[in-house]
C-alpha cells in the first residue's frame, strides 16, 4: 500500500461497506418502500417534463432512469440547465461521441433525495431554455 499510486482499491471498499450498512438498515422492507418511491418520483417528473413542448419521452416503461428526446442538441441543453443551478442528466452523446443520431438525447436519474422544488427548478428551466 506504500508504494500505491491510487487509493481506487480503499475506495471502492468503502464504497461497498457504505451501501452494505445502508441495505442493512433498511430492511427488506424499506429497500421496497425506497424503490417504490424512486418510481413514483420518476413517473412524476417524467410526466412534468414530457409535457414541455419540445420534449418527448422514449421510454415508456422505466424504474429511476428515463431518456428524453430534446427539440435541440441534449450537452447544449445540459449546460444551459447547469447555469440555472440544474443537474440535468448525461447527454447520450457523451456515452457514444461519433454517433449522430443521438445527440438530441437525454438520460435523467431520479433517486430519493430529489424533492419536489428540484423538479419545480427543472420544469422552469427547461421550459426557459427551450423557448
């Protein structure tokens, strides 16, 4: 460990130890009321910005993630949304760079500790910025 030039191995320890105390605290039955939860905070802000004029939601059938189709080019979009204070999501053109057809695209995550005034700050911005 001395002579280590990375601590990924220590990292990726506590990483693990971390999720296992935090599954262990749950329960079975708070890991599914938590699932739950990330689905209805999905679906709803889904819904709210599939109605964006401008936005269109591909996936239908999703649990947390869900990808847009946006009226212009999703990384322009992204950094527009990040000068209004919004973590808007990665571009699918990030994930596949020399691929034309999905520079439009947006994947969106939705986890527990988003709260309502997050997607209230999202719906306003996105509907800003797409004018």
């Amino acid at each position: 460990r001395e002579k280590a030039t990375s601590n990924i191995c220590t990292n990726s320890g506590l990483c693990a130890l971390a999720f296992t105390i935090h599954l262990s605290l749950l329960g079975e039955q708070g890991l599914f009321r938590l699932a739950k939860l990330n689905h209805k905070l999905a679906r709803n802000l889904s819904g709210r910005l599939a109605a964006i004029p401008g936005v269109e939601l591909l996936n239908k059938t999703f649990f947390n993630e869900f990808t847009l189709r946006l009226s212009r080019p999703a990384a322009a979009i992204v950094d527009a949304l990040a000068e209004h204070g919004v973590l808007a999501g990665v571009p699918a053109s990030r994930l596949l760079p020399n691929e034309s057809s999905v520079e439009n695209l947006l994947t969106v995550a939705v986890t527990e500790t988003s709260v309502e005034a997050d997607f209230d700050a999202y719906v306003s911005a996105l509907t800003e910025v797409l004018k």
